[in-house]
C-alpha cells in the first residue's frame, strides 16, 4: 500500500489551517451560506457561531454588499495602486479616517490582518529611521497577545502561548511582557529607549485566549506612550467593527493609537481586505524629498475594488442599521444563558464583552469528540485549547443565538471532552 492510499479520506491536495493533517477527520463541505446559516453538502444546516472568524458581522451574503460586489466586477475589479487608483479605495480611505477617533487619517491597505499589522511594525520602527534615530529597533507586546502568522507578527505574539512555540529562538526578538500596569512601568523604566512602539489587541486578546481587560489598562499605556515619547499600536483586527461592543474598542477607552489596524469585519466577511492607519505625526516622518524615507511596501492586491466595494457597503451597513445596539443585546442574551455553566464541573471562566461569549475550561482532553458533538447538535463553533467561545453575526436571531448557547452549555454539562 503506498503512503498516499493510506491517507484518511478528505481533502487530498488542500492543506488546511492550524491543523495536523494526518491526525485531524475530513472536514465539512459546506454547499452555500445565507445570514447566520451554513448548509452543507450533505444537506445538514449549521448555525455559525464564530461568523466565520468573526469577519461575517452582518451575517452571510447580505443583498446590500452583494450588489455592491457585483456592480464594480462589471466596472473594476482591480487596478494596482502603483501609480494608479480609484474611487473605492478613495472612498473607503476617506470613510475610514472619518470615522476613527484623532488624526488617524493616513491609510495604507493590504490583504490580511497579518499584513497589516506587520506593516505596522515597519512603519513604526521605520519612523524612528527616518528621524535619525537607530537604537529604537524593537517593540513590546504582550503574553497573552496574537498579532498573526507571518514572520514578524510571530515575534510579537506570547511565545509561552503555544502556537508558535516552535519557532524559539529563530525569529527576531521583541519584549513580550505581562500586561499589567506594574510590569510594563518596571519595564519602561529601564529599557524604553529600544522600544519603537507599544502594540496591544485593546480589551479582547483574541486567539491568545480571548482574555479580557479593561480601558484603564489602555488610558495607562497612553499616558506611558507619552512619558517616554513611543507610539502606540492597537492591533483590531479582531475587535474593530463592533465586536466589544463599541464601533472600535479603542472608543470604549476613549483612547486614539498612532497606528491601528484593521480587518476581519471590514469587509462584512466578503472578501479578504485589512488596513494600517497611521497618525498625521507618523506619516509625517515619511513625507521627505528624500526617496529612503518613503515606505516601501506594496502588496500586489492592495486596495482591491471589490474589496474596497465590499467595505463600502459594509460600512453603509454600520451606519444604517443597529449593528452595535444589536451587539449590546448579544452580549446580554450571552451573559444570561451561557450564566448557566458557572460552577459547572470543568469550567474555570465565564465571561462576556460585547459580542463575545466565552467559557474557559479546566481543559479539553478531546477536541475532536468535542467538535463533533457541537455540530451533531447543529451548530458550527470552533473551540481552540480550553476555550469554547462565541462570536456569531452581530444580526443573530435571538432564537438562532439561543441554539449556540444551549450547544455549549450541553457540550459542558456532558464532560468527557
């Protein structure tokens, strides 16, 4: 028998995400999707409980951004942004800098959330560059903290955390501290002048464990930022577009960044879209006659039209429709029902924050039992580690939200996972 034929079946040239393909059951195929509904191909109906990574906040295949979509395929669909662009990266640039707090206003787009963010770094440490100045060549984060996949970002996320456990030692070296007043005032105390940039996920640390804190921590870091004269880079690509219940959680704290990033929600889930948005006094740092100080940096498929279309119209959606009074009423239906774990043998947290519902258990001996389990009770939730959380589409049914809730509290009263 050769090595290909004993292969499980599933897919047999896709390689999937975080996942041991030898050890893991073939996947679902889903067939179509429609607001928070997932069918699959073998005629099962799933309710979605993470919105797909959170990215589909107003539920799948919303007419308004369909047809958004489907108008600049006819006209555009994409033209690069080399010395050229066009009117809904415009748009969506313009909208963007509106709408976030202080002088953000500068947007450099790209294609995922980890492209954005270490676009961030590189315009953070460039800054320092561009003003002469070479020994702030570092940043600190956080543990607890998930900044992405690719090379950089890795650096940056909670080495202690697991994920990218394997990579000690080969990737560049960042401080990754606890998040804690007391700590970080220690920290900057001695060694801020190495640090470029504080970078943080405000209020929610997402695929780090989705901990939670609070919008003092991040008034602190701020006013630390200030003393010490670094920039400050709040990572939201998980919790920007409502998800904490506010439009962008650095609102909750009433705090602007230097830089933020954004992704996941901006494009209602459609296509893959993120960006960067620096400060006046950041982008300052690069308008030079000087052609080194420029930032060189350009994905290929930077501000996509119908990506941008996409975010246009998913951004008429926040403004016209109740997205975060919908999300306030999420979180309380949360609160209530999955409440009904607290004290549960195994469950070590309940908490909840706006649209996000987790319960964090003691631990999860068999993840797979556990996922099989979820689904065989109609749901698609996706637990990670001790974690089973949700964050469906802020336009759920309370009936549909009511579903997930019963799965995890069933899945959690049943033990053996």
């Amino acid at each position: 028998m050769t090595m290909e034929e004993k292969r499980p079946s599933g897919p047999q040239h896709l390689w999937l995400p975080y996942t041991q393909m030898k050890t893991t059951p073939p996947p679902l195929k889903a067939a179509s999707t429609t607001g928070t509904r997932i069918l699959l191909e073998d005629g099962r109906e799933l309710v979605d409980g993470i919105a797909s990574w959170w990215t589909a906040c107003h539920g799948y295949n919303h007419p308004h951004i369909r047809a958004a979509v489907e108008k600049q395929l006819a006209i555009l669909p994409h033209v690069m942004l080399g010395g050229l662009v066009h009117e809904q990266a415009l748009t969506l640039a313009r909208r963007l800098s509106d709408m976030l707090p202080g002088d953000l206003d500068h947007v450099f787009f790209s294609d995922s959330g980890s492209v954005a963010v270490e676009v961030a770094m590189k315009m953070a440490m460039q800054y320092w560059l561009n003003k002469g100045v070479r020994t702030r060549r570092k940043l600190l984060a956080f543990k607890g903290g998930y900044h992405g996949d690719t090379i950089a970002t890795m650096a940056v996320c909670d080495p202690e955390e697991g994920m990218h456990a394997l990579f000690t030692g080969v990737l560049p070296e960042h401080h990754v501290i606890d998040l804690n007043a007391e700590h970080i005032d220690a920290f900057l105390a001695v060694r801020a002048d190495e640090i470029a940039a504080i970078l943080i996920e405000p209020l929610v640390q997402g695929a780090g464990g989705m901990l939670f804190h609070d919008a003092r921590l991040l008034q602190h870091l701020r006013r630390a930022a200030e003393k010490y004269d670094l920039l400050l880079i709040f990572d939201e690509i998980f919790t920007g577009f409502g998800r904490t219940g506010t439009l962008f959680a650095c609102d909750a704290a009433e705090v602007t960044p230097d830089i933020i990033t954004l992704g996941k929600g901006l494009t209602g889930g459609t296509l893959p879209l993120a960006a960067t948005v620096a400060s006046k006094k950041v982008f300052d740092a690069f308008w030079s006659d000087d052609p080194s100080h420029a930032l060189m940096h350009g994905p290929t498929y930077m501000g996509n039209a119908l990506a941008c279309a996409a975010a246009n119209a998913s951004l008429d959606l926040f403004e016209t429709e109740p997205r975060l009074l919908q999300a306030a009423e999420i979180g309380k239906q949360m609160g209530k029902e999955l409440g009904r774990c607290i004290g549960l043998p195994g469950v070590k947290d309940v908490r909840v924050k706006g649209a996000i519902g987790v319960v964090e258990l003691e631990r999860i001996r068999d993840m797979n039992g556990l996922k099989k389990h979820l689904v065989e009770q109609g749901v698609w939730v996706r637990p990670f580690r001790n974690i089973v959380y949700l964050t469906p589409a802020l336009t759920i049914t309370k009936a549909d939200l009511t579903m997930l809730t019963n799965a995890v509290v069933n899945v959690v009263r049943a033990g053996g996972f």
